[in-house]
C-alpha cells in the first residue's frame, strides 16, 4: 500500500518518540511515512537521526499545504493547537491528537468535524499514557453497556500520595522531590488540584458513554489539604489516600468527581504506587476490566501515537483495496486517505453523587464542647455518625481529629459542613473526604 | 446500514450470553442481526426471550446455508468446531469465535483462510473472558515493539492456590470445593496441568509476536505436587506460588513457560486472588501495561464476542459506504459482508529460558547426609545454593525441605534433578519450580 504521508506537530518529549519509534521500527515504513516535522524554533529541535527526507518547518501552513494523510498533534493545549486540528481536519486528514485538554473543551465539535469530513480523530495517548485503554474501552468492551469508570488518572498526585502514605513525610518535601526528580511542574496546580485528571475523565466518559461532560460542571478538589495526620488515621480505618477520578451513570446523568479520596489500603487503588496509572471499567454484563500501567512519558505516550496511526493504515488499507478493486483513484479522492469514523459525543448531563460516607478531618484550637457542636450540626442534617478518631501526641493549639459519617447526600453534608466552619475554634479548614469502598481489596 | 446477518453456534453459557445481550441492548439491532442459532438437541435450548424470526436448527449446513455475514462459534474443542470455522470462512463469513484449544492448534491456517477469502476471524473471548486484551495488545500496543506477556491465564488454577496460600489447606480439599462452586470441572486437568493456559498463550504470542508457536513445544507444568508446605516455605522467601503463564523473545525465539511459579506476594500477580486473570505486558517503548479482570464466565465471556461483532460492523461500514458511493452491488458482493484483515501467523520457535533463580523442594526420609548429596549433585553442574529452608515439626518420614539456587541454566538444573531423583531417600519426587522476580513488588 502507499504509506500515509504524515505531519507531526509538535517535536518535544512525545513527538520526538514518535518520530524515533517510527525511525526505529523500519517495518512500519511502507505504512506511515514522516513528511514534515512543525514545531516552534524548529531549528534548535533538529537531529539527525530523521530522515533527510523530512521537511522541518516553524510554518504551520507549510505543514498543511502539503495536504498530509495524517496530522498527529503532540503540541498539547486549546490555543493555538485546537485551530490547527480543525484545519487538518477541515482539509480531510485524519488527526492524531494526545491532547485531552483540547478533547475536554472541544471534544464534540471536532469528533463532529471529523465525521462531515469523512475522516478520523484519534486519541489513544489522551488519557494513561502508554495503557491502551482508549481501545480497551471503545473496542474491547464495546459490547458491554458500561456504568462507570474510576481510576487514577494523574501520576503526579498519585506519586506525591503514595509517598506520603509510606513515609509519614508532609507535602511539601514530597511535592519539592517530585519537582526535583520531573514528576512535577514548576507550578503543579494542574496536576494536584484536578485539571489535569478531570480533563481525561471527560474523554474516559466520551469513550464509555458517547456523552460529553462540560469539565466546569465536573467538581474537582485539591489535594492540597491532605496532610500526613490524615494518612495515619486513614490506615486506623484500613484506607489509604489517593486522587481518584470517577464517573458513573445514574439516571438519566452522571455522576462525576475528581479529588482525593479515601480508598481500601488493599484495593487496586490503594496498592497503586508512584506515577502508575491504573483504571476500572465497569460494564453490566462483564463486571469489572482493570487497566494499569505507566501513564505518562514521552516513549510510553508516543507508543498510544503510533498504535493509532496504524489503525488508521488498517482502515485506509482496506478502503484503498476496495477503491483498487473498484473505481479509479482521482486527486480528489486520494485526499481521503482514511474513512470516517461515526464516534460522536452528545451532550451528557452531571448529577449529584449517590449517598456515600465521608472521612471529615478537623484541626482545632482545642477546648471543650467542640465535639458536641459538630455532632450537633450533622445531627441537625440528619447525618450519622459511624466512627470518632483522635490519637493522642498532637498540639493542642493544632489537634487534629477525625469523624467518619455512615452514607449521607452530598449537599446535606455541604450545609452541615458550612455551619461547622463557622466556628471560631478551626485552625484550618474541615476537610471532607468521600470514602470509596466500592472497589473490592486485592489482598 | 444493512445488520450484519448472525448465525450462532452453540447455546451454551456464552452462547446464550451473546444473544441475551444482543436482545436486551436494542441499539445494536440496526447493526447485527441474529437469524440462526445451532446446537444439538436444539429443542431443550431454545427460550422464549429470542424473537421469533431466529431460525433454531441442529443441522449446521441449514445455518451455514442461509450465507450468513457473521458466524459466531462458542462450541469449543477441535472437532467439529473447526471444520464448522472453515466452512464459514471459506464462503466469506467473518468468523468471531472463542475457542482457543482451535487457535492453538490451527490459528495460522484459520487466519490465512480469513485473508484469502477477504474476511477476517477475530477472537477476543478467547483469552481472558471479559478483559479486553486482544484488542489492547493488537491494536492498542500495536505502536510498540513487544518484548513479553507474563500472565495468570486459567481462573481454575489461580482460586485454587489462592485459597490454598490463605488457608494453609491441602489441594485435594480446595479442589473439591472448587468443583463444587464451579470454578473446576469434573476432569480439572486441562486447567490445573497446564493446557488451557497453554492455548491461551500461543493465542498472546500470535498477537503479540504474530508468531505461532506449538503447544506441543511450550513446557507446561502441573500445579498438582503444590502442597501447603509450599506455600509457608515461599512466604519465607517473600514468595507466594501461582499458575504463570509468560512468552518472551529471546534471540530469533521465544522462550515460553507454564505452570507454577513463585512470584512476590505484592507483585500484581501475588496480588491475583480467586478466578481473575491478569496480563502484563513488556514493550520495547510504553514499558509495562497490566490488564486484569474476570477471565471466563458466559455474559464477560459475551461482551468479548459482541465486542468483536461491533468492530465487524464499524469495518462493514466502511465498506458498505464505500460502495454505495462508487458501485453497485450485485448478489456476489454482498455475501462479503466484512472487508479482510492482514494478519498472519508465521511460524515462531520455542527457546530454553534464560538463567534464572529455582525453588527447589524435596520431601524425604530423613537421614543424614542428605543435604551433602544434593549439593554435591547441584555443584557438579556448577549451581550455587542461595539459601536452604528447614521449617521445624514435620513428620521425619516424609520431611519437606527446600533449597533456592542461584540462576542457573534449566538444562543443567535438569541434569542434577535426574541424579538427585535417582536416591533412594525421597518420599516424593522433587519439585522445581522458577523463581519470577521480574515484576516489580505493588506495595
């Protein structure tokens, strides 16, 4: 077959794997062929292991002007990157994209471009890295009817939380060594307070569910206020900590979140350590699929990259053998290298969560009386009280100290939660954790 | 579009999952369409909740006669399944099929048959029930370059030396419970001495690797000696025992294994409790992805089948659209309901593994000297001692101790095994099993 001539956006970390894998694999030659590299500054980004026979530009246009088969964006972010996909695709290229930011804020409209343009968009490297779980969900399990996905989804968080979990260290050791060793930015915020996680949550849901869930509507909380005390009581209760994402079907909507949350110590989530990724799949005829793996890095992404091109080469194959077989070949149609692909996101709705119990975590200037106010205030929400935790050592100018509460609704817990913190005896805010003992443990 | 025209055969456990789940989820009606189902004695098969336009026959030519799109085979075994298979490929079907003793014996020919008559087989519920593996290796991964799978394949195996490794239990007992809760059948042999996982293996290898190995060649090894012993003497060492399925290219090769093997109790496969499968795999680039999940039961087992089902329909599409843009379609075109895939299976060979570390466990009638003697037989073949395990409060008659050896050659450790073996002291024949430390520990 002729190979699909392909356009590579971006030449940093990602896309210089990609270029490298297809470098180093010379069978994949008469399948994808590298025929322009774009990126800013192209100068400095050139090596010589490409072929000489790649045109390196810092020119978008120059890119697109050679009408490529396939543009593959590694660039990552809406602006400009989100323009240049809808050009690509306006121009009847398949598009190849690791950007789940873009997919969160734009996902339906450009699945929808690449539908009228009788073309492909592809995201395997948008959420988890080199674990294909894109193909795992959209074709391995598409026979089930799926009901949730949770998992983690952010390496950073999750190497900052199993570490704490191990170490009884703070966060802001762990988060210094993080930067340190490049499993954080220099500003993490993305990465520790949700943004990062929620955006793959809304491309998860738009694969399991064909549903698009506005990232705003998605409520994320920091792990910012975890502290080391609330490991410690976490393993009094068998639980660890970790930054979960989770989405679920109920009723006509979903429920979604993204936060730290309290999970079994030996669940698969609790047993997840470093920057690891790992996800659960719930379908009601199969039960539960788990996926882990490196979710990041710039190989381990590209690999998502190149397995996508390939399938693209499968379906442009097939397509060019019936065209073979068949009609004559015109310019016009040459254009079209890939058929099109009907995936397209409706709009999906996010509804409160189901009643769940939740880990709360006070630090007070301690005095009489506190205990029964709180309880006073859940008491008046009609909340219960399942367990109290207060070990002893601490300052009592800062005492930490723990309520967990049997299943309650998140709002009445929000307006008991507002009441309590009114009072003058906090040292920092309360903190809500939501425990999540849905998965069952490992060991 | 057109649905893809549906016979079933066999309607059994899976069976009557894929026609359960092709009733209760009507999307998919415009897309496949269940017109026959055989079985013999078909009439004590058929249930009232399969619309009444199902032809329901145990004459297969009837069903093959009536040029179905799609075959579904959920019979198992060879024979007759497998001249059933041809039939249906060789009239152009797309075969979707979940019998992996087949694969393992006549993949290559099955898959050259699927190229040459334009169709294709796909078989996504023969490994690992509902979790999607071979869509996630074959397309998902397919951008890497795949070093290994290292994998807990047989369900049956792994709940029985999971029960055992927590209950201290003898096998004789757990297995009968596993019978009883049917996770075992009556002859469990298949599963606990290594076949089934053995076929499951040469299905991984020939996506991971598109190579075909034989089973005859791929050593399997029973996990009927495991005792409780075993297990307290692994726990010594870390250690707990699982039934390990693994291929790895080495060389032109590949060195292939199953049956038991001692793994860190915190790594993902130490981790693996009551039937769950799971799969690790090694790329070149995205380093290690693991899949986990339930590996067998009818409606997981299903999900996999309609799975494959809807990638034939989204491939029909293409074509179908293609069609009906450029060129009318007689009676002869539309028998080939489903354009044709590529693969292939070359012949793979089977290597020794490399050096590795061997638990090694005698149960003797004490004596002294003994010990002397089996260092002296392991010391002939250059084989050095790593540690030496003697728990006290055995029976001195048939006394279980264990020796750990350094990686070592199996060829060699083979050798001192036989002289080993030729004493008179055993009480039972010596067990070796390989220590796999490769993975890394999960806590």
């Amino acid at each position: 077959m002729t190979p699909l001539r392909l356009g590579l956006l971006g030449f940093g970390t990602v896309g210089s794997s990609v270029a490298r894998i297809l470098v180093e694999r010379p069978e994949l030659a008469d399948r994808i062929q590298l025929t322009h590299v774009f990126n800013r500054d192209v100068a400095r980004k050139r090596v010589p292991w490409v072929p000489s026979s790649v045109t390196w530009t810092d020119n978008v246009d120059e890119l697109l002007a050679a009408q490529p088969d396939v543009v593959v964006e590694v660039i990552g972010g809406v602006d400009p990157a989100g323009g240049w996909v809808r050009r690509a695709l306006q121009q009847g290229a398949a598009v190849v994209t690791a950007n789940k930011q873009l997919l969160a804020a734009q996902g339906p409209e450009l699945l929808h471009l690449a539908v009228t343009n009788h073309t492909q968009l592809r995201f395997e490297a948008a959420v988890g890295g080199g674990v294909p779980l894109i193909h795992g969900v959209r074709e391995g399990l598409a026979g089930d009817n799926l009901k949730g996905v949770q998992g983690i989804l952010n390496g950073t968080s999750n190497y900052i939380l199993s570490r704490m979990a191990g170490s009884d260290e703070a966060m802001a050791p762990v988060l210094e060594d993080a930067r340190r060793l490049g499993y954080a930015e220099a500003d993490p915020s993305a990465d520790i307070d949700g943004d990062d996680a929620g955006a793959k949550l809304v491309v998860l849901a738009g694969i399991a569910f064909r549903r698009h869930l506005r990232l705003s509507d998605i409520p994320r909380r920091s792990i910012r206020p975890i502290a080391a005390a609330d490991f410690r009581y976490a393993r009094t209760l068998g639980c660890t900590i970790r930054q979960i994402s989770m989405v679920e079907a109920r009723g006509d909507g979903f429920h979604a979140f993204v936060g730290p949350a309290l999970v079994l110590r030996g669940s698969n989530f609790g047993l997840n350590m470093g920057a690891n990724n790992v996800v659960t799949i719930v379908g009601q005829y199969g039960g539960k699929s788990t996926f882990s793996g490196a979710g990041a890095g710039g190989p381990a992404t590209a690999v998502a990259v190149v397995s996508d091109l390939l399938a693209l080469t499968q379906r442009h194959r097939d397509h060019t053998e019936e065209r073979r077989q068949d009609v004559p070949v015109d310019g016009e149609e040459r254009r079209q290298g890939v058929p099109g692909d009907s995936e397209e996101w409706l709009p999906g709705t996010v509804v409160p969560p189901p009643p769940r119990p939740y880990y709360l975590r006070f630090v007070v200037k301690d005095r009489p009386g506190i205990v029964a106010s709180i309880a006073a205030s859940l008491a008046a929400q009609g909340i219960n009280l399942d367990s109290m935790l207060q070990e002893p050592g601490y300052d009592k100018d800062a005492l930490p100290f723990v309520m967990t509460v049997e299943a309650c609704e998140e709002a009445a817990l929000g307006t008991a939660l507002q009441e309590i913190a009114a009072a003058e005896y906090h040292a920092e805010p309360p903190l809500a954790l939501p425990i999540l003992l849905g998965e069952d443990p490992r060991t």
